[in-house]
C-alpha cells in the first residue's frame, strides 16, 4: 500500500457497492502481486462514495472540468492522473458494469475532451455469478479505449456471495499472473 510521500504506481478501483466483495477483493488480488514485486499501489471502493451522474450539459467540453462539485467523483477521479497502470474492476450487473461504475465513467467525459488519461496502462477485472461478465470487461474496455490507455488485459472471476471469488482458482491464479505483467513493465527485478 502506499505511503506518505510515495509515488503511486498502481491503482485499483472497485466499482462495487460491496466494499469487500468479490470485485474488490480480485482487484487487491492484483495489487498485492505488483506490491509483492516492489510496487506501489493505492486501493478505492466506489462503496462509500457519493457519485452522481453525468447530467450531459456539456459545459466540462468549454471549461475542462466537470460542472457537478458536490460529490467525491473528482477526489477518486484525480487519483488517476497519480499512476501509471489502472486496475479497473466491476461486478456484473445485468451483462454490465454497476451503476456506480457507470456513473463514474460518465463523469470522465470532463476529461475526454483533452484526452488527459491518455498514455496510461489499464486492466479490467469483472466478477459475475453466473454470466453477462464479458459484457463487463467491454464496457470497461470501452472507456478505456476512448481514454487511449495502453491495454494490458483483463481478469474475469465468478461469485455469487462476497467472498465466493477466493474459490475461483483460475480468476486467482490469471490476477496473479497480471500483477506480475504490470510488475515486468517496471522493471523492479524483484
Ligand atoms: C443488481 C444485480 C444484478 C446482477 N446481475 C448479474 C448478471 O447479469 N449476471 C451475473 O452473472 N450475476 C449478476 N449479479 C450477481 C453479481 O454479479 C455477483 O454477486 C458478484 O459476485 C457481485 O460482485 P461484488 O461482490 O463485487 O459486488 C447481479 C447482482 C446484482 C445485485
């Protein structure tokens, strides 16, 4: 995790409003392998924030920013700009991302139009207990393609109730195998 004064290098996102459910517990999967390789990672739930949606007024296109203050969308938001990979993950809802992910994503449009994500590395992670999960990951990979991130892959895990995911060996076994991905970009030798 990170300390005072770090610079961050990973960051993952749970777009669930299960803070420790299965999405956020394969995405901590992710980052405890890129910390065990030296890393630095920061971790937010989307659980405990206040995200509004996108109202499409269009005035982020003119002025650059997003025109709704009143809520934790920028604080999360602008941790992006802090790291150079995003491990991205949502729960499966209806064959796609949660509504909160969604709004989230909605908001970035402020920082669309300058494309001032690009250049970043990303990975989608999704969990469904059954199926629509694919449908996650290209939703997510959506956004990311917009934003012009580089794509590093992504990790699709199955669970019903929290916790369930840490039964899916192989959802474990390919988000280990991403953190080491993201781990070999920086060259840590660890
Ligand atoms: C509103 C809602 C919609 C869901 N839709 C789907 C679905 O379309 N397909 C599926 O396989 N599971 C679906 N699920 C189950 C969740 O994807 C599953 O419980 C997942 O593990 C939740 O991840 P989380 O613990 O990170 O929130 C849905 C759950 C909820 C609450």
């Amino acid at each position: 995790m990170l300390i005072d004064g770090d610079d961050m290098q990973v960051l993952g996102i749970s777009g669930s409003m299960r803070k420790d459910g299965n999405t956020s517990r394969l995405v901590t999967i992710i980052l405890k392998q890129c910390e065990e390789k030296g890393l630095t990672t920061e971790f937010i739930s989307l659980a405990d924030k206040k995200i509004h949606p996108c109202i499409g007024c269009e005035k982020c296109k003119k002025e650059h920013e997003c025109s709704i203050t009143d809520d934790d969308w920028e604080d999360v938001a602008s941790r992006i700009f802090d790291c150079e990979v995003l491990v991205m993950g949502s729960p499966t809802y209806y064959y796609d991302v949660s509504g909160q992910l969604k709004n989230f994503i909605d908001r970035t449009y402020s920082y669309y139009h300058d494309r001032r994500l690009a250049g970043r590395k990303a990975v989608a992670v999704s969990v469904e207990a059954d199926k629509g999960g694919s449908r996650t990951i290209q939703t997510i990979e959506g956004f990311l393609s917009a934003h012009e991130f580089s794509y590093l892959g992504h990790v699709k895990g199955k669970g019903y109730l929290a916790g369930d995911v840490m039964k899916d060996t192989d959802a474990i076994a390919d988000a280990k195998k991403i953190g080491d991905k993201i781990a070999r970009l920086f060259h840590t030798g660890h």
